[in-house]
C-alpha cells in the first residue's frame, strides 16, 4: 500500500512540473487611412485649429496693446476679457467667437494637381468639422432662408485656387464673422462729402471714415485689409486677401508701408478703443495693396476684421498630413 501512494504522490510532482505555454498573440496591423481620409482628416485639424486658436502674431499683438492700456479702464477690462477668451478657447478646443464665420480657403498647389476631387474633400471636411461643433451651422440659404446643417450651400464654402511653383500643396483659411463682415467698406473717389480725392490722401479720409463708423460694431480692436483700385468685386477680394498677411510684417512698397503705419497710428487716437469702450487700442494692423483700374472708376475697398482674427494655413506633405504650420 505504501509503495502504491508513493507512486501516486510522484506522478503528482511530475504533473506540477508541466510548464503551460501561451499561444503567442497576434498583432493587430495598424489601420492606414486612404489618402483621401487623411486629407480630410488633415482639413478638419485645420478647421479646428483656426477657429479655436489665434495665430502667434496676432496673440503677441493683442498681448502688446493689452498693456497699453490704463489699468482699471473700461478698454483694460475689455483687453482681460478677451485674453480670457482666447486661453479658454485653446484649453477647450472650443471656438473663440460663437459666429464661426464665413469659411474661406485658399489652396496653392504644384502644376498638374486636380482641383476639383481637393474641392469635394474640403467639403466633407466642413461637413465633419461642423458635426463636431468647430464650426457653427452658419450657411442660410438667402432665397429660402434655409439652414442645411452642413455649412455647404451655393457660394460656400469659398473656395480658391492658384498654382505655384512649389512641390507641395498649402492650405489658407481664413473664418471671417459677420459683424467684422458688415462695417467692411467700399467707397468711389471722389467723394465730395469726405473731401477725399484720386490720390494717397483721400485714400486715407475714407479709410478713417470707415473705422470712425465701425466704432465697436465689428468687435474691435480690428484689423484691416486694403485695396486701393480694381473693379468693384476685384477690389473686394483682394482687401480681404491682405488678412493672409502676418500683422508684423513689412509692406514693399514704401508709400504703402507708410500709409499702413499712419493709419494704425491714427486710429489709435480717435478714442473708440476696444469693444467701443475707448482707450488706446481701435486698430491692431492695416494692411494695403494696390491694383490697376479703368480711368472711370477708384474704388477703395476696406475689409475689417475683428480681434477674433481667425486665419491660419499649412503645408502638406506627400502622405497628405500637417508637415508645417504657417503662422
């Protein structure tokens, strides 16, 4: 009997000693997006990114005037206000102003690329970024009063192209709200009510006609895109087209970067200061360009933008991802 139990009691000790081996587990393959995914995806992080976060020159701007002002001041406790704003709108992911604005795009491509598939992904993109509420429902249709949900409607997205000589495609885009959009100005010199001639000087007269109006309805401090010739629809673009330009950048052409300067300065002593309140600040930048006109006409166009100034661009590299951010 005892020999029997012995037996027993080994075999048991050889069992414990069986090592149980795992099935090795099996990686999952990482999911790739396909090229027109991504791009959507990179667009959407785009959206995001200009309607949440000020670009860095416009927030070292602000920041600059905000110390400007008297502190205890009406216009010192509107600057607070909107750096509060901003920094919750970064922590947040959330938009800075609850009017998303008017979306445009600016795309400068190489040679050979094909517009019109890129126009369909920048549509869904707008699509998707405003389901996840970067971008308010904020496209009516202006016949039927209509509101899609979808930010797609005839004439927007705005959408425009140009060719350039570089390998690469970059994406621009600017969110311009419409309280900014609707103290944007355009006038016809000569204009005997302003005293304003074809020349530099009545230039000037009606730009600061436009900011003396504007007072705080376009949510100031504001800055300003120029244009100074054109048609009536050209002149209007391309004064939008100058808020594509950093605000401590250097205009070429002397007259203009002095002109530029002047009226920064200028505005800044007429009192309204930010949100209207007075103070220091009215104007953060002027920006200006000049195009040929027929002898008939002289259009100036202003394009205001508020301090909400929502305008940012990237480059994308082969595999259709943020390689560079550019402002």
């Amino acid at each position: 009997m005892t020999k029997k139990v012995a037996t027993k009691k080994a075999a048991k000790k050889v069992l414990s000693k069986k090592v149980i081996t795992k099935a090795p587990t099996k990686k999952l393959p990482v999911k790739k997006l396909d090229p027109k995914q991504k791009t959507i995806e990179t667009l959407v992080e785009l959206i995001k990114t200009t309607s949440t976060v000020v670009p860095d020159d416009v927030y070292r701007t602000l920041l600059k005037a905000r110390t400007q002002e008297q502190a205890g001041s009406t216009a010192s406790y509107a600057m607070n206000i909107i750096n509060d704003n901003i920094e919750l709108a970064k922590l947040k992911s959330q938009p800075l102003c609850q009017d998303t604005g008017t979306v445009i795009f600016f795309i400068y491509h190489p040679p050979g690329f094909h517009q019109t598939p890129f126009k369909e992904l920048i549509k869904k993109a707008v699509v998707k970024a405003t389901q996840k509420g970067y971008l308010r429902q904020n496209s009516v249709n202006s016949l039927t009063g209509e509101n899609a949900g979808t930010n797609l409607g005839e004439g927007h997205p705005s959408i425009h192209f140009y060719e350039h000589n570089k390998k690469e495609v970059e994406v621009k885009l600017v969110l311009k709200g419409g309280g900014c959009e609707n103290v944007s100005a355009q006038y016809s010199l000569p204009d005997t009510g302003l005293g304003a001639g074809r020349d530099l000087a009545g230039v000037r007269k009606v730009i600061i006609d436009a900011i003396h109006k504007a007072q705080g309805k376009g949510c100031g401090p504001g800055a300003l895109g120029i244009c100074i010739g054109g048609d009536r629809a050209d002149s209007a673009y391309l004064a939008k087209k100058q808020l594509l330009r950093k605000l401590d950048d250097k205009n070429s052409h002397p007259e203009l970067n002095k002109l530029e300067n002047d009226i920064v300065e200028t505005c800044n002593k007429l009192g309204i200061g930010p949100m209207g309140f007075g103070g220091k600040t009215t104007l953060l930048s002027c920006k200006i360009t000049h195009a040929n006109r027929v002898p008939a006409s002289f259009f100036v166009s202003i394009s205001y933008m508020c301090w909400a100034f929502r305008r940012q661009g990237i480059v994308m590299d082969k595999n259709n991802s943020i390689k560079k951010w550019l402002y």
